[in-house]
C-alpha cells in the first residue's frame, strides 16, 4: 500500500492559499477571560443587526419604488 503520510484536507488549503503564517498567529493569539461573555456577545451581535438593518435599507432606498 501507500505508504506516503495524508495531510488534512484544511493543511492542503492553508498551504494553497499561503496562509500558514496568519493561521499559526491566529492559534497562538490568547484571548483575555473577560473577552468571552454572555454581554460582549450580545453586545457585538447587536451591532452586526444595527449594520446589516442599515445597509438593507440603504440597498432599499436604492431600489424601492413605492408605484404598484
């Protein structure tokens, strides 16, 4: 049989893109305690809402004509 060792499909992609490095910084980054709480979460799932509720109406007010 094949006796040639398999990378993980997700080492193959990492190693196409050439990005080993930004992913080797990304693992080794330590996050603080209090970065991961139930507010903070809450807090950043808010403002992605806010966002994206203003930018469909922005698209909206581009597009809307309010002619039947």
């Amino acid at each position: 049989m094949n006796n040639i060792p398999m990378k993980p499909r997700s080492l193959k992609l990492l190693e196409f893109l050439s990005l080993e490095k930004s992913a080797d910084r990304l693992l080794a980054f330590e996050v603080p305690k209090d970065a991961l709480s139930w507010t903070r979460f809450c807090g950043a799932l808010l403002l992605v809402l806010v966002v994206l509720l203003f930018l469909s109406g922005i698209f909206m007010a581009f597009y809307y004509s309010p002619i039947p």
